[in-house]
C-alpha cells in the first residue's frame, strides 16, 4: 500500500490550496456548537450519577467528520492523481582501463603540491569515481612493475589500496616498458570493445628487460590505445637525493628530465596520446580529457503511460457523502 501511494504524483497541485478551507469549516462548527448550547441549573448532580451518555450522543459529531472527510477527498480527486508506468531497455558497455603509475623516488618531488605522488593519486581516484560502469585496474612500477589490483568494478576495493601506495616501495629506478609490459598483460584477455591504458611518469626509462617502444609495439598488438603522461614542471625540480637511515630523504635541486619522444611515439602507435602535466591543474585537465575521450557508451529506450487515479477517491467521498445523508435523516434524525 504504501508502495503504491509513493508512485501516485497529483498533476494539478494547485486545487490543494482548497485545504485551507477544512480548519475554517472546524473553527465555524465549534463555535456554532457552542452558540447553540442551552444552560439547566441543578442544586446538586446526585441524580445523575449512574447515567450513561447514549450511542447517539457519543457520535453526535460523526456526520460533520464525514462531511470533512468527503471534501478532502473531493479536493484530491480535483488535483488529478496519477501514477506512471515505464520500462528502460539500457545496454551499457564498460571500457576496461589500466592505470599505469610510477612509483619511483622521484614521485616525491615537491614541484607539485605536496609533491607529484599524492597529486598523481588524488587526480586518479577522482577520474575513478567519474567512471563508475568501467572495469579499472593498477599496475604501480619503479624498477620492478606490481599489478596492485586486476581490473574490477568494486571500486571501493581499488580506492582503499591507494594509501598503501609509497614512493620508493618497489626497486630503484624506472622502468617504463616494464611497467607497459605488465598492464598489457593484466588488459589483453579483456573482451571489451574498448581497452585503454594510463601511464603515468616522471622521468626516463633507465632499468628493466623491455624497452617502452618495445612494451608499445605489444600494446598495438593487442589493439590496446596508450595515453601517456609525462609529470613533471619545466627546468629544475626539488627532488629527493639521498636517502637516511631514519626513512628520511635529503632534497635538491634537480633537472627534471622526461623523455616525452618516446612516450609520444607509444601513444601514436596505439593511437593514444600523449600529455604533459607541469602543475597540479594541468594533471587535472588531462585526466578530464581522456574522460571526455574514453566515454562509456550507453543506449536507452524508455517508455512512460501515465493512468488516472481520481476515480476512485471520488467515489469514497460520494460514499461518505450517501453514509452522512442517511444518517442525519435516520439514526441522527432532529426532532422539532
């Protein structure tokens, strides 16, 4: 029932403001009551006791409740209740994607606000929350490359892993083509009609087995587009130069060195793209774009019959208006 009631809409709301009139009509018929009422003096009310008020009396208001009820409804039945019905026949089709992001010590360099890794992990949860049909995973890379998450759709699970992501947690250096390698492989089994993958770095590819172009002519195999970013401000950037003991890094200056040839040839061979990322709102506006490029394709049909519902709430106030008739002439009959 109650249900039913939260798909009724009333397409004339405005015959609601008749309402206004069901306290006034209350207000009149008290004060009537009370213009009418007759005044007996007794000495005493011991002849009273053991008298009980008849039915009659005790439902003397009943014909005026009833002809407030009938009103009421009257007035709902004026402002057109109406209850739609409608189907969706949607069919989405997710885009799988690999986020690919450099985890090497140079991520910490402060050129960015806090520095490049915590901007680099704000932006991606951000894009991940814009993206919430699509099948997401991670691959972080340093020296080494580490799947952090397989693709998924659970992004909740993908999101909670992004504070266990450290500068420096893998081997020194950078391997970009590794990094590549192990995102193609975690994608190329996708059936999606649209596989993508991000990757994200900060410097030149200096380690590992499989050189970037290398990894790119793999992904051109599989049909796999690469969009790659190179972070990372113009000239010199205060980076981490050595590391203590304690966990703790000395800073300094330090040219910033991206080799944005290859990342460029990577993403044209795959027909991806490539962007530079200089400061936290450029990081922002990529992402943004390669939203606007890897849409989900979505496609609806709808359909929507709105069915009239006045009826029956006529007919329970012409019923209370027949009931209060036939009592008032009957059982609440005034006698002359």
């Amino acid at each position: 029932m109650i249900s039913y009631f939260s798909d009724i809409q009333f397409a004339e709301k405005h015959w609601f403001w008749l309402m206004l009139v069901l306290p006034l009509m209350i207000f009149w018929y008290v004060w009537k009551l009370k213009k009418h009422e007759g005044e007996l003096n007794f000495s005493s009310f011991t002849l009273f006791k053991g008298i009980s008020s008849s039915p009659k009396a005790k439902f003397r208001h009943s014909l005026f409740v009833l002809r407030l009820a009938a009103l009421a409804l009257i007035i709902a039945a004026l402002a057109r209740p109406q209850s739609r019905s409608s189907w969706k026949d949607t069919k989405t089709e997710g885009i799988d994607i690999v986020i690919s992001m450099d985890v090497s010590l140079s991520m910490l360099a402060k050129d960015f606000k806090p520095n490049r890794m915590e901007v680099a992990k704000e932006v991606i949860l951000n894009f991940i929350d814009a993206r919430p049909n699509d099948r997401i995973g991670l691959v972080i890379f340093g020296g080494e490359a580490f799947t952090q998450c397989p693709l998924t759709t659970d992004h909740k699970v993908l999101k909670n892993m992004f504070p266990q992501i450290k500068a420096g947690s893998l081997d020194q250096g950078t391997a970009i083509g590794l990094g590549l390698a192990s995102s193609v492989a975690r994608i190329k089994e996708s059936t999606a009609k649209s596989r993508v993958i991000i990757v994200i770095s900060d410097g030149v590819n200096n380690v590992g087995e499989i050189s970037p172009l290398t990894a790119g002519e793999l992904a051109k195999t599989f049909g796999i587009r690469v969009y790659c970013v190179g972070v990372g401000s113009k000239g010199k950037a205060l980076q981490p130069v050595a590391i203590y003991a304690q966990g703790e890094y000395e800073y300094d200056y330090v040219d910033v060195e991206i080799d944005e040839k290859v990342m460029t040839d990577i993403s044209d061979m795959t027909g991806g793209k490539y962007f530079r990322a200089t400061n936290t709102e450029s990081l922002k506006n990529i992402y943004e774009e390669i939203d606007k490029m890897e849409k989900t394709i979505i496609s609806e049909k709808s359909f929507s019959n709105k069915a009239e519902h006045f009826l029956p709430l006529a007919l329970a106030a012409a019923i209370l208006l027949l009931l209060e008739f036939v009592l008032r002439f009957t059982l609440f009959k005034a006698i002359p």
